[in-house]
C-alpha cells in the first residue's frame, strides 16, 4: 500500500516538486537530530492578536451566552464530540489525560507517543490504529475555545482550571516534534491559532506557568511551520493553514510576518476563484479557506495594515457564491474541518458567509442567532434579497436554477467544473455533469457524502467514485480514475458547452473522462420546460450500455410505475421521474459497494439510501428523463 501510494503520487508530480520532496526528506532527516525538548523554545513575550476579540465576546447576546455555556459544560463534563463521535472518557477524575491526545475514538487504540519522531509515524495507512483524523481533531484544542468565553463571560474558575489542565497535558505529552499531532502543518497552524484565541480572551487569568507552555508551543510552531510547507502538489487549504498560522503566531510573537502576509494574500486569489467558488471543489473546504483568510484579514485590520482589496473581493465572491447555493448542499469531500467553533454546527458553510458579511458590511444572510462567529466578524449590514433565477459560476463550474414548479420550490444544481484543485485534486469527486435537487428546502437528489478518509477503503473509494453520483457511468468505470485516497491518475476535463438563460432555460455540458477507454464523450444537457425539467444524456462518437443514477437523501422512498418512478417524503408525494423505459433499477444500502444506494451524511457516518439506475444503450441520438414536480396536497386551516 505505502509503495503504491508513493509510486501514485510520484506520477502526480512535476521535476520542480521531485526536487522540492528531495530537500523536504533532507531537512526531515536533519530535523530527527533536533531534540532537547522545550528547552530549546524559550517562551516569548506574547503581544495581542485579535485586539477587539475580548470586548466583542463580552457584548455577546442572551443567544450567545447560552450557547458558550452550553458548549463550556460539554467539554468540562468530559464530553469531547467531533466528525460524529464522542471520544470515551477513560480517567473519571481527570479531564485531560495524557494518551487522549493520541486516542483513536472509534477503535479505542493508541497511536505512538513522545518516544516516536513525528516523521517515523506513518499516519497516511494507520497501520490499523484507525483514521488519523480523529486524533488530529482533538489535538487542534479547539474544545477549549467555549471554555476560555465562558471564563470570559462567567468568571468560571472551573474553566480555567480546565484550561490549564488541557495545555499542561497536551504540553507534557507532546513535547517538539514528537507523536502524531507534530506530523501534518495544518495541525500544527490550528492548533497554536486555538492557543491565540485562547490567550487573547483570557490569557491574564492564566497561571504564568500555563502562558509559558503556551509561550513555548507557539515557539516551536513558529520554526516548524517555515520548514514543511505545503506546497506543488499539496498546496491546497492545508497551505492557506499554514500561512495563516505563520501569520497570526508573528503578530503575536511581534516578528513581522511579512513573507507569510504576502504568500496567504495570494493564495487567497488562487483557492477562493474570481466567481467565489472554491478552487478545490467543495464547499466546505472553500469555507474553512474562507475562515482562515477571514480570521487572518480582521488581525490585519486591527493592527493596522489591512489586506489589500482583491482579497476582501474573494471573500464577498464566495459569499455570494454561498447565497447562490442550495439548502444542504455539498459536493466533494467534506471533513468538517473548522477555526473558531462552539461544537457541532448545522450549516457551518453559511456561518462562514454571513461572517464574511459582516466583517465587511455588506448586505447578506444572517447566521443563526447563536452562531459564534457573529462575536468575531460581526453581522451583515442589512437582509439580502433571496437570489433566484438561473446562475452560472463560470470559473467554478457550477450552474444553479432557484425558481418554482407546479407551486414547490426548487433549487437545482448541474456540476460542469473541474474535478479538482492542482495536480492531485486531492478532495475532488469523480461527479462531472452531476444533478443535485432540493424540493420545498429538502434534499431530495443528493451527493452521496465523504464517509472516511485514511481508513475508509473501499468505501472511500465508492463515495468519490461516478457510479456513486447522480450522472451517468459505464460500466461502472468513474470517469477519472482513483490511484489512492487523495490521487487521480486520470481526470475527465468538463465544459460548459450551452448556457441559455431565459424562462425556459437550457444548460449543456460534456466531459472527455470516457474517450480514451470507451470512445465516447458524455454531453448533458438540463433544459427547464413548461411541464418540468428534462434532462437528456447522449455519447459522442459511439453507442454503449451506460447507466444512469439518481441517488436519493436519506429517508425517501419510491413508488414505480413502470417506466416512472414517484420520489416520497413522509407519503407525500414530491416528484416523478420519468425514464425512457422499465429498465430501472432502485436499491438501498448492501454489504458491498454498488450493490445500493449509501449517503454519507458527515464525516465516519453511512446511511443506505435509496438509489434509482436506469441502465440502457445511450448512443448520439441520446436518452430523456423527464422530471415534474408534484403539486403540494391542499392543507386544511381554520376558516377565516
């Protein structure tokens, strides 16, 4: 497995990123040699980063305050819950033992300790310890942020004791360079970024041993990060991570981080495209790009020098691609990174834009009213008009159509972009010309989700795979080709071919990913008519079996009828689907992938849904299925 991941990755890279990797072993070599613990890290003066932090947290709303509180007492109960697990409490009378920081959640093994080299751990196969993310998630010591606002608000010096206790653990159990949370650079820019927040909330009502430790963390972060950047191949948000963490640890440290300034300004303009979609494809990792260049973008302006305008620019360009964008929406790989957070979030995506709104005054859609990002960056300046119509994101490759059919709302989005950001596409699906529906502000046509990354296998591989998604495939061959959890060794190149607008509107598309192994190019075409939507699938160039998917949210069954299927909700009827003939498949779930329908509705979860094939020859003369929505059933109300 690790020579094949090697050998996959290799094929991925230029001479200049061979070359770059060859250096990078060279000073990881260098690196084993360095050792001498803390000592070698002397704990700075630390000056404050986020100056308005303190004075907006305690302006916070009863909404607010009650969700701190809320999150503060999870985590002094001991209850640390992330990617949808809670992690076990081992030791009743210590919150924060020294093995949590290298405890897997879902297989209860440990991963190695302070005797091993950070670089000696091979965290990308798990060695059968688990998904590196979980232990990842829990050393980012974002579950102290909701302890150090309600030490703020409240006075708590349970709280602080808590506090305390997780740095001096985490301090003592991962000295420099050693155990699994040293391994990855955007771990390390998380982590010392919680410690700021932490200190510019409460860093005074620390013990002088705490702001040592805390002192000596960020120092060593400061001369770990310069050195293993993230750059060619896997210069994606993990880089934006840690520019941000370079940033934000000089301002507090007062070294001038000029170099990290310049470098996250311009990968602003390269990950956030001109149309505010993500360069890498999914949404929530757009966001949480987003949230590091916002956080970074309102440290600037506090001390003074903020960023130039193209980057503020980016950032209501997402915003705005964000309005755009269905309810529940979510395509590409989805690991619920985040900044600054409470806990578990219901649309973290829109917490990000409307923070972004108000930071910069604009008009937008509020957050919810105890969203926590509102203390940080303010609330838009006015409500937003709701965006409806047909509207394309050119560089972004997405079209989305928000209008009405037969009295039911409909937000509608067709995938013609990219399949992916540089060379790898590391968190890209194979999903070209994909469909996604949402009727009455449910899902109903749905991505099937991320589920796991180093330990998923070959459900991994089924999540990102086009047979998965709601296109066509054939043969049950993805239109790029998988070579490893976060590696392509083929990527279909997909055009917007057609876009016109108007009230009976018409979108095609193609994408080349069959042409060198079936001869055939896939083109689709999505056009809105007067009884529905149609949406026809035709190959260029020859004629093959192919079969077409449409995967169904969690939850919703179907009604056949010959050659049309009815999609239910709760026995209500939401829309028929129309299909050439009966050659129609519709299963949920299965032992093995392919054999039903699964979603995954967060990271590590998986959920057997509903999966509507139609299989048949699709040639140039092409195939239509016919989409209608259904009237809503007349509702009874009190007579007036």
């Amino acid at each position: 497995m690790r020579i094949g991941w090697y050998i996959n990755r290799l094929r991925s890279m230029e001479p200049a990123e061979v070359l770059h990797r060859l250096g990078e072993q060279r000073r990881r070599i260098a690196s084993r040699r360095r050792d001498g613990g803390w000592q070698r890290y002397a704990s700075p003066r630390l000056h404050p980063v986020l100056r308005g932090l303190r004075d907006a947290v305690l302006a916070a709303t009863p909404a607010q305050r009650q969700a701190i509180a809320a999150a503060a007492q999870k985590a002094l109960g001991g209850e640390f819950s992330a990617l949808g697990r809670t992690w076990p409490r081992r030791h009743p009378d210590r919150l924060f033992p020294p093995e949590l920081w290298r405890l897997d959640p879902v297989t209860g093994r440990l991963w190695p300790d302070a005797e091993a080299h950070a670089f000696d751990i091979d965290f990308r196969h798990g060695g059968g310890r688990g998904d590196v993310k979980y232990v990842w998630e829990i050393n980012r010591l974002q579950q102290l942020l909701p302890l150090a606002a309600h030490l703020l608000l409240a006075g708590d010096d349970q709280s602080r004791r808590a506090i305390e206790a997780a740095i001096d653990s985490w301090h003592s159990a991962n000295p420099p360079f050693r155990g699994v949370g040293w391994a990855s650079g955007i771990e390390v820019a998380l982590r010392a970024i919680s410690l700021i927040v932490i200190m510019d909330l409460v860093g005074d009502r620390l013990g002088a041993a705490t702001r040592q430790q805390v002192g000596e963390i960020l120092a060593a972060s400061a001369y770990w990060l310069p050195r293993f950047p993230s750059r060619f191949s896997s210069a994606n948000n993990h880089l934006v991570a840690e520019l941000a963490g370079e940033y934000l640890i000089g301002l507090a440290l007062a070294a001038a981080p000029d170099a990290a300034r310049g470098a996250l300004q311009a990968e602003a303009r390269k990950q956030i495209l001109a149309d505010g979609a993500g360069a890498e494809q999914t949404p929530t990792y757009a966001a949480f790009t987003a949230e590091l260049i916002l956080l970074c973008a309102a440290a600037a302006r506090q001390a003074g020098t903020p960023f130039a305008s193209p980057v503020e620019a980016r950032l209501a360009a997402f915003a705005n691609f964000v309005a755009w964008l269905p309810p529940a929406a979510g395509f590409g790989d989805n690991d619920e990174g985040r900044v600054l957070t409470l806990g578990d979030e219901p649309d973290y995506v829109r917490s990000v834009a409307a923070a972004v709104h108000g930071f910069l005054q604009m008009p937008g859609n509020a957050a919810e009213a105890d969203d926590f990002r509102a203390l940080v960056f303010g609330t838009p300046s006015a409500p937003a008009p709701t965006s409806r119509g047909l509207q394309t994101f050119t560089q972004g490759g997405l079209s989305v159509w928000r209008g009405e059919m037969n009295g039911r709302s409909i937000d509608l989005t067709f995938d013609h972009g990219p399949l992916g950001y540089l060379s790898i596409a590391a968190h890209g699906h194979a999903d070209a010309l994909s469909l996604t529906l949402c009727i009455d502000g449910g899902p109903v046509l749905v991505d099937p989700g991320t589920w796991l990354y180093g330990s998923g296998g070959v459900w991994r591989d089924w999540f990102r795979s086009t047979p998965a998604h709601n296109t066509l495939n054939i043969e049950g061959k993805s239109q790029s080709i998988i070579a490893g959890m976060f590696n392509w060794s083929h990527k279909a190149v997909a055009e917007l071919v057609e876009s016109e607008p108007g009230t009976h509107w018409k979108l095609r598309a193609r994408h080349d990913g069959y042409k060198n192994r079936f001869g055939v190019v896939h083109q689709r075409t999505v056009t809105h008519q007067a009884d529905g939507i149609v949406v026809s699938d035709q190959l260029l160039g020859g004629r093959r079996v192919a079969e077409v998917v449409f995967q169904l949210a969690a939850g919703l069954g179907t009604d056949r009828d010959g050659n049309t299927v009815t999609v239910l909700r709760r026995d209500e009827r939401l829309i028929a689907m129309r299909f050439p003939d009966a050659a129609i498949d519709i299963r949920a779930g299965g032992d093995a992938p392919g054999q039903g329908g699964w979603v995954s509705p967060r990271f590590g979860a998986r959920q057997p849904a509903e999966r509507i094939a139609w299989r048949g020859e699709v040639g140039e003369d092409g195939i239509e299925i016919h989409l209608a929505a259904i009237p809503p059933p007349l509702r009874s109300g009190p007579l007036r």
